[in-house]
C-alpha cells in the first residue's frame, strides 16, 4: 500500500532525445493516494501505456522521479517495487493449474504453505474461481484467464499497487460488463491502490474515482468523472468525454461579449470574455446543455438520430454543425428554429485551455 | 435445390496425380514389386512370395544395422535438442547481432550434404586434417579410418554441426513468438530465471519441438550421404547404417528383392516412430 507521486516524470524511447516529438511522455506531474481508483484515459498512442510502465518498473523515466511513499524507485524493478500488473492480453502459465497460477507469485517468495493455501482459496472465492481451481488454467475461457492474471496480483497482500493495461479488450461484450463491475467491487473491498489505462471512457468513469486524461504524451486534466464532464479544462476533454462528446465552436470577441459567426452569444458573461487577451477563440457547449426555443441563435435541422432514450440532432447555424440531445417524446422542431445554451454549462476556451 | 455435380474437375488435380505418381507411386510400387520377386538377368522375374522379408527380418546382418541406427539417432537426438534450445536461448532477441547469429547458424544448413561428407573427411583426416592432427598433436590416438570408436565420435560430431542449427533456428523462432507481456507478468511475479523457462518457455515450445525432434528423428533415421561420404560405413561395418547396408544390398550386391523388402520394412519402421511420438505427444496436448 503507497502513494505513488510522480514528479516531472519525462520518458523518451530515443536514446537521445531532441525535438519535443521524441518524446512519448512529456513531463508528467501526479499524485495517486493510497487506495484510490485512478484511470488514465486518452486515445491510442497518447503515452498512457507509457506511463503505466514506468510506474510499474517495466520502463524507467529518462528525467523526474517516482515516489512510492516518498521513496524514489525511479530506478528499482518491478520485484522491488511490489506492485501487480493485469496485462491486455491475459498471461497466465498454462501447464499449471488454476491453484498453482494463483499460488505461483506466493511460492516465489517462499511464503509458508498453509499461508499460500489460505490467500489463493480466499482469492478464488473473491473472483468465484473456487469450482474451476484444480482444473488447468489453459482451458478456461478468456475472462477467466484475465481474472486469475488479477488474482495472481491480490493474492499478495503487501502490493502497493495494482495496474490494468486495457485488461478488457479481448472480453466479450456481455462479460465486460460483468468483470467491470467486479473489479469495482473488489476495489471497494480490498482498498488497493488501482491504476486502469483504457482508451474507452465508460470503463474509466465507471471504474475511477480520479480520471487522469491524457493526450500527445500530456496529462490534460485529472478529475472525478462529474468534474470532467461538467467543466472540461481542455476541449479535448470535452469532445472525448461524452456521448456525443462537446460542441466546440469558433468564436470572436465583438462588442465587448462573444460571437458566433456574427451572432452574440448571450450564455458568456462579458467579464470572462474581457479578461482575455488574443488567442484563438470557442466556446464549449454539452449536446445535453442545448435547447431549442424560439429566440436565440438561428440553426437549420439536419438529421436525427436516434440513441434510445435521447435523440441526436443535427443542427447548423452558418454551415457550422452543433449537436442537440433531444429527450425521447420531446418535439424536435423542423427545418428551422433558435438554441439557447445553458450559461452555467458554457465555457469559454482560449488556445484550447478553459478560461475561468 | 439439388448440387450440380461437374466432374470435370478432377482435371484440375490431373497434373499433381501426375507429379505424385511419378514421384511416389510409381517409384514405390516398384520397389514392392521387386520385393515379392526374384530377378534375373533378362529382366527375368520369378513369384518369390514373403521369402524377402523373412529373410530380412532374420538376418543378423540386418539387426545390427537397425541397432546401430538407433545407436546414432538416439546419440544425435540427446545432443542436438538439448544442445539447439541452449543456443537459441542464449542468441539475442534484438539488435545487430540478430542477423549475424542466423546467418552463421543457416550457414550449415545450406551445405550440400556430400559437400559435408567430404568437408569433414579432409579436416578429420589424422595426417593432414586439422581436426585429425591437431588431436593426434595434442596426445589422442585418433585415426577415424581404423578406429571403430573414433568413427562414431566423427560422425557424430559432423551431424551435430550440420544439424544443430535447424533445431536452434526452429527453437529460435518459437522462443521470439512468445508475447513480452508473458516475461513482465514473470518478472512481477517474482519468477526466477529457472521458472520462465519450465513454466513459459518451455510450454510455449513444446511444439516446435515437437517438430525438431520428428524432423531430426526422421532425417538422422534416414542418414545416407554424408556418411557414405566420411567413412563408406567403416571401418569394417561400424558405421553401416540402414541406409548404407540397404545401398550394399541393393547396389553392391544387385539383390533387388531383399533390397525390396528391406525398403519397405525400413520405411514402415520410420512411419510407425513418427506416428507414435507425434501421437504421445499431441494426446498430451489434448489433456
């Protein structure tokens, strides 16, 4: 069990790193407290399996250090810092039984038997592997295999950290759900520190309770899910999160307020938009924080789409596309209408970052 | 709806039918053939029945030879396997000195097998050869030409060096399809050196060397050029393996049907061994 504190953490795979493009990591300040749920979200490429594996000891940081309880193991192995890892495609030894894999880390570090018997029958009830612990593990199905790589991982009661690298990806759709849920469950019972890296937002706002967002090798902003979702720091955040994700539209400062294509925008207060100097301009606005009305910015209706419980519409106003979520029953006006943004769920960006 | 049913083609397979009995069949059938008769000249051929084979199957001659090919391929088989993982294990996974250790390891495998025969009877050569003086300089009686003992250690030897590297590169290739995920997941768990290869390693490659050892089986079983090259199967009848003893009969003594019938049993003992080995070891894979 530790905080693990990451202090201008900067990975490069060039031997000799230049141009800010070498970089896969670059510098990354953070602070996981112990027993936490973090996720470290951003799309392919974005460096998070990078940072993973410089936690984890796999990769050590070419600048910065990382603290585990303020001990600097920027440099120690894996072994040394006690930590377990579910990797995306499941690894465990198939000549060995279901027992002998979870017993497998405990045996390597030459616990007394009765004690490894103990944790490995405790575990697989916890995972519910106890009826399959004596067959061989090379025949269960892949959600079983990605669960004893998890089990080999807590049955060690002093590791300090747990990792997933995408540990669903090869899960069928139906049991993701059900070996998501039970991760969450464990967490909550075993109070481990957990560090999941996925590209798929649901499973890290549903797993986490601090999303760590990342893109081109930067942290972008660390949050609880609500925190993402109502005040994106960075318009990427707001377009990846979110289902749709953001509308996020051009605009200019006229007349001491904002503009959209000539047409003020009233949900901005002109104080936010007084305090800026240049940069370039837009205004982020929630599909959801969209409404139609019969004043406000004139839009053509596009097409509809339907997504359950909510309609998505395609407006334009001036050839720009922004996206409207309709509640199921509600009317959705033809051809023509107005939209109002709601101006507690409107944010103004400059250069991509959030002006407070 | 019913199938249409065109049988023209079977055309199609003609030219492989073709291939395959020109190669094979018919070239077998001949030798069957030959093996229930007895020739004369004149292309004269009289029924002899199953006379060939028994004879065959109780001639001394014969079991001594077979014993002495078991000898061999058990002998080969005990170092090149073992011997092959080790190099492979040892040969880097990246870098410069990749392309450089498969070059130098195919390099054996490219040799013509009579050009390896020849090769290893000059550098073995006890007046002359560099292995052979060198040994005898350096205080071994060693003459592969009269010595029954040193012929088997040259013959060994020179199968060992033409042959190993097709088991390293086989281990080769199966040690680098073993995902890095497998070696982190090892490392985290606390594994040693020891238990990444009993428990991944070596599972991963039960079944390249399944082929290695088949492979190796089939092709040391069958040895004939390099050997009629090195030693003609002396000295005396030290080193007549089945195949030499076969080449006697046949081509020294012209005695086409026990010559026959030894094919045919030789042949039947190499499928018989292969079926049984890849079976043992697929019905292990099954559990």
């Amino acid at each position: 069990m530790a905080r693990i504190k990451l202090d201008g953490v900067k990975h490069s795979y060039a031997a000799d790193p230049k141009s800010p493009a070498d970089w896969a990591l670059k510098e990354v300040n953070l602070d996981c407290q112990d027993g936490g749920a973090y996720a470290l979200l951003g799309p392919s490429g974005c460096g998070k399996t990078t940072l993973l594996n410089l936690i984890s000891g796999l990769l050590t940081p070419t600048r910065g250090r990382i603290l585990f309880d303020d001990r600097d193991v920027s440099h120690a192995t894996p072994e040394d810092r006690n930590i377990a890892q579910v990797f995306q495609f499941p690894v465990i030894y198939d000549t060995m039984t279901v027992y002998d894999n979870l017993a497998f880390p405990l045996r390597n570090r030459r616990l007394p038997a009765p004690e490894i018997d103990r944790r490995v029958r405790d575990i697989a009830d916890m995972l519910d592997l106890g009826p399959s612990l004596m067959n061989r593990a090379s025949g269960l199905t892949a959600d079983g295999k990605q669960k004893i790589s998890l089990g080999r991982g807590l049955v060690r009661s002093d590791v300090n950290v747990i990792m997933f690298d995408e540990p669903l990806t090869v899960i069928d759709p139906h049991l993701k759900w059900v070996l998501r849920s039970k991760l969450k469950e464990l967490h909550h019972r075993v109070k481990r520190t957990m560090i999941y890296v996925t590209h798929d937002q649901t499973e890290a706002l549903t797993f986490a309770d601090q999303v760590v967002v990342m893109n081109n090798g930067e942290v972008v902003q660390i949050g609880t899910p609500i925190e993402l979702f109502d005040r994106p720091e960075h318009t990427f955040v707001g377009h990846f999160i979110g289902s749709p994700g953001m509308n996020v539209l051009p605009v200019t400062k006229e007349n001491g307020g904002i503009s959209f294509l000539g047409t003020p925008v009233e949900s901005i207060e002109n104080v936010r938009a007084e305090a800026l100097n240049g940069g370039r301009l837009e205004i982020g606005v929630r599909p959801e924080f969209v409404s139609f009305g019969t004043t406000g910015i004139p839009v053509e209706i596009g097409k509809v789409a339907d997504a359950g419980r909510f309609r998505i519409v395609e407006a334009r106003h001036k050839g720009q596309l922004l996206k409207v979520l309709v509640t199921e029953g509600d009317a959705i006006p033809s051809v023509t209408s107005h939209v109002r943004f709601d101006p507690t769920h409107t944010h103004l960006y400059s250069d991509g970052w959030l002006v407070k | 709806m019913n199938k249409q049913v065109n049988q023209k083609a079977w055309f199609l397979v003609l030219p492989v039918v073709i291939l395959v009995a020109f190669n094979a069949v018919i070239p077998l059938m001949t030798v069957v053939n030959y093996s229930v008769q007895e020739t004369f000249g004149d292309n004269v051929f009289t029924w002899a029945g199953v006379q060939w084979f028994e004879q065959v199957l109780n001639s001394p001659r014969f079991h001594d030879a077979l014993l002495r090919q078991m000898l061999f391929t058990g002998i080969i088989l005990a170092i090149e396997i073992p011997l092959g993982l080790i190099i492979a294990l040892a040969m880097p996974r990246k870098g410069f000195w990749v392309s450089v250790c498969l070059v130098l390891m195919a390099l054996p495998l490219l040799i013509p097998w009579n050009v390896v025969g020849a090769m290893w009877n000059i550098f073995a050569l006890p007046e002359i050869g560099l292995l052979g003086k060198g040994l005898n300089s350096l205080g071994f009686d060693y003459n592969y030409t009269r010595q029954p003992l040193t012929a088997w250690f040259t013959t060994v030897l020179m199968d060992v060096w033409h042959w190993t590297s097709l088991v390293v590169l086989l281990c080769y290739a199966g040690l680098v399809s073993i995902p890095d995920d497998y070696y982190r997941a090892a490392k985290i768990d606390g594994a040693s050196a020891w238990a990444v290869f009993r428990f991944i390693q070596l599972p991963k490659l039960k079944r390249v060397l399944t082929i290695a050892i088949l492979l190796r089986f089939m092709d040391s079983f069958m040895i004939y050029t390099e050997v009629k090259v090195l030693t003609g199967g002396g000295p005396g009848n030290a080193t007549t393996f089945l195949s030499i003893d076969l080449d006697k009969i046949a081509l020294g003594q012209f005695d086409l049907g026990p010559a026959g019938a030894m094919s045919l049993i030789y042949f039947l003992i190499i499928l018989l061994f292969s079926w049984l080995f890849y079976t043992l070891m697929m019905r292990n894979e099954a559990q």
